[in-house]
C-alpha cells in the first residue's frame, strides 16, 4: 500500500496541533491531535467549505454537553442522549454530515470532565477541539496541495483500457463470462471513486484569471472523458445482455460491428494519448472517414437485416439499443475530440497540462 498526501497531512496535522497545545499550556494536548485527525479534509476547497461548519457543530455539541451535565450530571444514558441529540441538530441544520463525529468527540470530552471546576475543565477541552480543528485546516491550506489532475487523468485511462479490454474480448468470443462479470463490478465501483474525484478536481479553486479559465476547460475535458468511457461501459453490458440474439446475426454484421468497435476505441485511446502529450496531431482524415464510413456500413446491413428477415423482428429489436449505443459512442468522442483540438489550439500559454507520476 502506498502512502497518500492525506496520510501525510493527517501526521502533519496532529503534530501541529499537539505543539500549539503545549505552546499555549494546555493539559491534555492529545484532545487536540484527536480532533486534528477528524478534521482533515481532502482537499484546499473542501477545507475552507467545512471549517465554519465544524466549529458550528462543535459549538452545539459543546452547549448541549454542558447543560446536560449540568442539569442531569454525566450518567452515560446522558451522553448517549446528548450525542442523539446533537446528531438530530445538526441534520436538521443541514451541517455536513463528516462534522458529526468530530462533534461526537467533542460531546464526550466534555462530559467526561471533572465535576469539580466543570465550567472551567470543558472549556478548556473545546479549546483544544478548535486548536484540532485550526491545525487540521492550516495543514490543508500550506502543505502537500492534492494533485487531482494527474491522478484524475490516469484514472480515467486505467478505467476505459479495461473496459476496452473487455468489450473487444467479448465481441471475439474470447471473453471469460465469470471473470468479465466479476470485473464489472469492480469497474463500477472505481467509475463511483472517479466520478468522486472530478467533483474534488472540479471543486479546487484557482486564485489567478489565467488558471481559473485553463481550468474551466480542463473540467469540460474531464466530463466528457468519463462520459465516453462511460458510454463503451454501457456498450459492453448491452453486449453481453443480448449475447444470443447478437451472435445468431448473420456473420457479415458480426464482422461489420466487430471493425467498427475495434476503429472507435482506438479512437478513443489516441484522444487519451493525444491530451498527454504522448500524440501530437490529430487522426487522419482517411481515418475519420473510415470510421464514418463503417457507421454508415454497419446502419445500412441492419437495417437490411431487417427488410430481408433474416432473423424475427423481436430478435432484430432486441439488437437495437447495441447499434445505437455504437452510434452515440462515436458521437460523445467526436465531441471528445473537438475539445482536446480546441484546447492545444486555443491559448496555448494558459493551457498546460499537468502530467506527473501516478500517485495513489
């Protein structure tokens, strides 16, 4: 396992709120490496969205905390009651919900405290919460800043290479049915981590005009690369739901989709290639026109197929949604395309792409 930049910030984070704890002359420092440890946050804008919403979750779990013990003493059904409590607060505040456990911390330090002195002992211990809570922010601010449009973009190339992968081994029948249904699964759950990470890349703030337009663009860029990969996913599982109906065409439309597969993600892979730098210039004229030609070729056998009756108009319906969704894939990497063109032709000064080794 690899350690990531969070897992750094969360050490960074916990040291500095332990020495600005005892800086100041706080018992119990380690109050403060706990809620430092709660507070940190994946990125530099997420940071500055939850800071403010942590300390008022704090502060209401702090409140809470104190009258209850106060009034009721610190009896564990208390607290129990106080967490609940706090919890139903801050739902209905509508506070982000990663604020509650740093404030179900700060609910059972504080009733936790001395009886002796209790006003004195919890404020203190909310003290060092906040102090916690600034460190964590600090860290997220000034250290290790994320690097989302590396990671993003190999993220996006590992996810459609596999998808690739399978739905040219299926079209082949060469495919491993329990394997490739096994790794669908997985492929959705890295597709939910991906879509995950563009909205932290598309929530990162630039500061300077010049970054902030180049990085408007690269959003646009990485929407319609995870749309296109995507739309192959959605070709590959319509493949496979219709495998019957699919391989009872006739053998001249099987090789007709087959090509035509094999041209678009080739495509595909050069589009990603092209935006890494690895390829310079756009595809071939003959090349696009093959492709288009081939969509043409391969909507004019099924349509034929239709008139000739080769096979029932159930089974010939059935195979629809595949040649559409074939027709709409070229479509979302034309567009794919024409971005990435317009990006390396327009303001080249502003438009850099970032492409650094692969962190986890």
């Amino acid at each position: 396992m690899k350690l990531g930049a969070r897992i750094f910030k969360t050490g960074l984070a916990i040291i500095l709120s332990l020495y600005l704890a005892i800086w100041i002359g706080l018992d119990n420092p380690s109050y403060a490496a706990l809620a430092a440890t709660f507070a940190v946050q994946p990125s530099i804008y997420r940071s500055f969205q939850t800071i403010l919403e942590q300390i008022q979750a704090n502060i209401i779990g702090a409140v809470l905390a104190v009258i209850f013990v106060l009034t009721f003493g610190p009896d564990p059904f208390v607290v129990g009651l106080v967490t609940v409590i706090a919890i139903a607060i801050i739902i209905k505040l509508k506070l982000e919900a990663s604020t509650i456990p740093l404030a179900i911390v700060t609910i059972i330090i504080i009733m936790e405290s001395p009886v002796e002195n209790f006003i004195e002992f919890s404020s203190i211990r909310f003290l060092l919460i906040i102090i916690g809570v600034f460190a964590a922010f600090i860290v997220n601010l000034v250290f290790i800043p994320p690097r989302y449009e590396t990671k993003l973009y190999y993220k996006v190339v590992e996810y459609t290479e596999q998808t690739i992968q399978w739905t040219m081994l299926f079209i082949r029948k060469d495919a491993d049915h329990k394997a490739m249904r096994k790794d669908q699964t997985v492929l959705h759950e890295k597709m939910v981590k991906l879509e995950n990470l563009f909205l932290l890349y598309k929530e990162e703030r630039n500061y300077f005009i010049k970054n902030k337009y180049s990085k408007a663009r690269k959003v646009v860029l990485f929407k319609q690369m995870i749309i296109c990969g995507q739309k192959i996913s959605t070709i590959l599982k319509s493949l496979d739901r219709r495998e019957n109906e699919l391989f009872h065409m006739p053998e001249n439309l099987q090789e007709l989709l087959k090509e035509q597969l094999r041209r678009l993600t080739d495509y595909h892979n050069r589009i990603l290639l092209r935006y890494a730098g690895k390829v310079h210039s756009q595809l071939k004229p003959d090349i696009l026109e093959e492709i288009d030609e081939g969509k043409i070729t391969l909507m004019e056998s099924y349509l034929e197929l239709y008139e000739q009756a080769e096979i029932s108009k159930e089974e010939w319906l059935h195979l629809l949604p595949i040649i559409s969704h074939i027709m709409e894939y070229e479509e979302k990497l034309e567009h794919l395309d024409q971005l990435v063109d317009s990006f390396f032709t327009y303001h080249k000064n502003e438009n850099k792409v970032l492409m650094q080794k692969e962190e986890e």
